[in-house]
C-alpha cells in the first residue's frame, strides 16, 4: 500500500500571467538549478494555469525517463520543437515513436559509424585549411558550422548542395534561438505580432522549404546516394505501406539537423575552452595523440585507443551538458517516489544543474577529466545522463562521441585556440546550453615542445 503524498514544494516567484516567465528570462540556468534546493520534486509554472514538476533527484529521473516511460508523453520541450520540425522521431511516443526510430537506426550502426570516421575527419581537415594563425574565431560559430558539415557528409552527404547549407545554417540558428525562449514563455506571447516571432516564422519556413527542395530534386532524380535522405525516400509507412511523404521526411532530417547540430557543436567549444584554460590538460591530451598517432591522421581504431581524450569529452559533458529542460508528460496517474502525480502533468529535468549538483559530483566547477578514473566511486544511478537514458535514450549517442573525438584529434594536433588571460566564458541556456560568446585566437601547434612539456 502507497502512502500518502506529502505537499509538493512550490518554487516562488511565480505571477499569474507569466508564471515563472520572469526569472527564466532573466537567468534561466541559474532559475533552475536553485529549484534543486528544494528537494526530489518542486513544482514551477511554465504555463500560468498548468504547474511542470521539475525531478530534482537522481533515480527519480532515471524512473521517469525508463521505468515510467510507457506512460509518459513528450511534454511541452518538445511539443515546441514540434511545432518547427512537424512529427518526427523527436516528438513522437508510444508506437508512431518506435516506428519512427526503426526508420532511423540503420544510419546509426556500428558499421556505418566506421565509415563516418575518415568522413568526419575530412570536414575537419577543410575547415582548419581556413584558419590563419592569429585569426579571432567565433568558437561557436565555427562549431556549429563544422558540426552541421560532419552530419551533412555522414548522414545527408550528397543530397543538398553547399549555397542550400550554408542557407540552412543560418535559418536553424534562428529557430533554434525561437524554440529556447518560447519554451520559458507562456503560449500567448507567440502570438504577439513582435518582430521576434515574424522572424522565427520565416526561419523555420525557410528550413523547411530547402529541406523539401532537396528531398524534390533526389526524387525526381531517383539517384541512391547511400545516404539518410535515400535510405528515408525508399523506406515506407508501416501502417499504410505508401512512401514517406516530402513533409515526413524533412521532418526526420531536421529532427537529425537540430539534436545533432548544437548540441555536438556546444561540446565542441567548451572543450576547445577548457583545453585553453588548462594548460597540463591540453598537454597530457597531446602527449597521448602523439604516442599512439605519431604523425598519421586518427582513425576509428584508434578511438578506444586515446582513453584519456574520452575522459576529456566525458568530463565536457557533464560539466557542460546542453539540455536545461527536458520534458515528458503524465498519461495517466503515476507514483513518483513519494508523490502522487495527477495524468496531464508536466515532468521536467535539467542535466545541466544535475550535473553541477556537488553532492552528487565532488567540486562540481572544476573540470577535471580524471574524476573518471574514479572507478570505485562512480556517480549514484540517474546522475550522470549525459545522453539520457531509457526508450528515448540519443540514437545519435555513439556518433557524437565519434565526431568529438574525432574532431578533437584533428584540431588539437595541427592548432591551439587562445583566450585572452583570465577570460571566464558564461554559458547561456536557449533550446541548449551553450558559450555566450567564445572568441580564441588560432595559433599553430609546435608539436615537438607539447609532447616534450608533457
Ligand atoms: C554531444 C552531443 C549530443 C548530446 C549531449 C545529446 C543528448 C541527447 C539527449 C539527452 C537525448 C534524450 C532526450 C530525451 O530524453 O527526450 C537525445 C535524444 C536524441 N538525440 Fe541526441 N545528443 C547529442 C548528439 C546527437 C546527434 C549527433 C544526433 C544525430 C545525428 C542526435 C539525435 C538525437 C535524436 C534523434 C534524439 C531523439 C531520440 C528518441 O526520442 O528516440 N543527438 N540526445
């Protein structure tokens, strides 16, 4: 027999028009992780009439997201993403979602992650061409744009040409901008005829029309170009048995644009910023490149080979995890630990203050790759979900850490990035969590003294 519930917590500051619109807009990131004060589970109001309950505690979390998945629907994140990228495997639950993954899988295999590895590194080799020694980079920007380049080569090479993507590149910042702050507001706001929301509008219209040029133009072409785009075009509707139609199929390639664009790109840079902070991190990391690259390029057998540079990138993302507020929805009632939720509840969770907790991570701040080393002590159940975990766990899980290491590799060896001395960097939460504004200087990399300061 279940007891019964205690009161649930209820975070303050909340208005009755805007909820808790106020300090998500003024400090979204810093608004969340206080809720974690409060216990397992504390209430908070993203829309003014419906309370979201935000799980606090680790295998609370991991309850949620596996246990308790069959009765849960997405939730309010991704109802607004859906309303950029249509139905997609993203959105999706219950079986229209395992129909919809089955779809995807085959461009996530073992296999196929092989092969990306020369094709990742090649995009990788193109953008360095382009940096000068001395050059200021916008860090992010190049990430972004290199993260796109190493999807588009891998999952979509072929199909949509470089004027089309360099288009998309900047429609999807746009939208992925729109999509983070109407997750904050209450729904009227998007319907203010506020230049903010035109522009959105006219982003997302643009995404999708180059997508669904691309997927006319393959079509008619009946061209195989071994890619997402064509394994899509020839799969069909189990229910239906009929083709996908264009709109399906855009809706599943800019599901893949977004999740694995800013979220691989936001990794991406802050590494490349603690590297610059941490001189005998970078250097341990080259000492390592060196012993077991010499001077040949990395391949994908070399990738468990480099444990210290997978320390590196597990530390990026805990310390720097891109999601603040992941979202699912009660179906039907559901006991979560001690409470009883109510069906037609909002659940949410943050990897970025869960991952910040310093009861659950010693000195939280500090990014220190060889807490990892740590074997004996590793974090309690649900504390570390850096891809999440249950039936909605990343499909793209394993080719990020294959592009990070990847990518990290490749540019670690020919550059380092400068920041200014005493630079501290702020991350700033929008549909993820990323660098406010990352500038480094390129400077080209003497190899011969990094390893022998090693
Ligand atoms: C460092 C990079 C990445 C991080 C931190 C990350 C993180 C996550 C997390 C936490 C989820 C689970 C969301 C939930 O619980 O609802 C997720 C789902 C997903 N991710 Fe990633 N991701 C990354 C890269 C990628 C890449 C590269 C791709 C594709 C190329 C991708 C595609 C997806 C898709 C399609 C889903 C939805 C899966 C489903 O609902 O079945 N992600 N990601």
């Amino acid at each position: 027999m279940t007891t019964a519930s205690p009161p649930m917590p209820k975070a303050p500051g909340s208005w009755p028009l805007l909820g808790h619109a106020i300090p998500l807009l003024r400090d979204n990131l810093a608004f969340i992780a206080s809720l974690r004060a409060y216990g397992p589970l504390v209430e908070i109001r993203l829309q003014p009439q419906q309370p979201t309950v935000v799980v606090n505690d680790p295998a609370l979390i991991r309850t949620m997201l596996v246990d308790a998945a069959p009765t849960l629907d997405k939730g309010r994140f991704f109802e607004k993403m859906g309303q950029l990228l249509g139905d997609s495997v993203v959105t999706a639950a219950g079986t229209e979602h395992v129909r919809k993954r089955r779809q995807l899988q085959p461009a996530f295999r073992q296999t196929e992650i092989t092969r990306y590895v020369d094709l990742m590194r090649e995009q990788v080799t193109a953008a360095l061409a382009d940096w000068r020694p001395g050059q200021v980079l916008d860090v992010r920007e190049v990430m972004v744009k290199l993260s796109l380049d190493m999807l588009a080569s891998t999952v979509f090479s072929g199909s949509i040409d470089g004027h089309a993507f360099q288009r998309l590149r900047r429609d999807l910042s746009v939208v992925m901008n729109g999509v983070g702050t109407r997750i904050m507001l209450p729904d009227w706001a998007e319907r203010l005829p506020l230049p903010a929301n035109r522009r959105f509008t006219a982003a997302r219209d643009a995404v999708r029309a180059t997508i669904d040029a691309a997927v006319a133009e393959l079509r008619a072409s009946e061209r195989d170009t071994g890619d997402m785009l064509s394994l899509l075009l020839r799969a069909t509707d189990e229910y239906t048995g009929r083709p996908l139609t264009s709109y399906q199929i855009c809706s599943e390639i800019l599901t893949l644009a977004v999740a694995g664009t800013e979220t691989t790109a936001s990794v991406l840079s802050w590494i490349l910023y603690e590297l610059a902070r941490a001189p005998e991190i970078d250097a341990r990391l080259q000492t390592e490149l060196t012993d077991v690259l010499g001077e040949r390029p990395v391949t994908f057998d070399d990738l468990p080979r480099l444990p210290y540079l997978n320390r590196v990138i597990q530390e990026a993302t805990r310390l720097h995890h891109t999601g603040w507020l992941v979202t699912r929805r009660t179906l039907e009632p559901l006991r979560l630990g001690d409470w009883d939720i109510p069906a037609g509840t909002e659940l949410a969770y943050c990897q970025h203050a869960l991952h910040r907790d310093p009861s659950l991570f010693p000195d939280p701040l500090t990014f220190d790759p060889d807490r990892w080393l740590d074997t004996a002590q590793p974090p309690p159940t649900g504390a570390f979900l850096p891809f999440g975990a249950g039936k909605h766990k990343c499909i793209g899980d394993r080719f990020a850490l294959t592009e990070l290491a990847t990518a990290i590799a490749t540019i670690t060896r020919e550059i380092r990035l400068e920041l200014p001395p005493g630079r501290t960097v702020q991350p700033v939460a929008r549909a993820t969590v990323r660098p406010r504004t990352l500038l480094m200087t390129v400077r080209p990399r003497e190899r011969a003294g990094a390893a022998a300061g090693a």
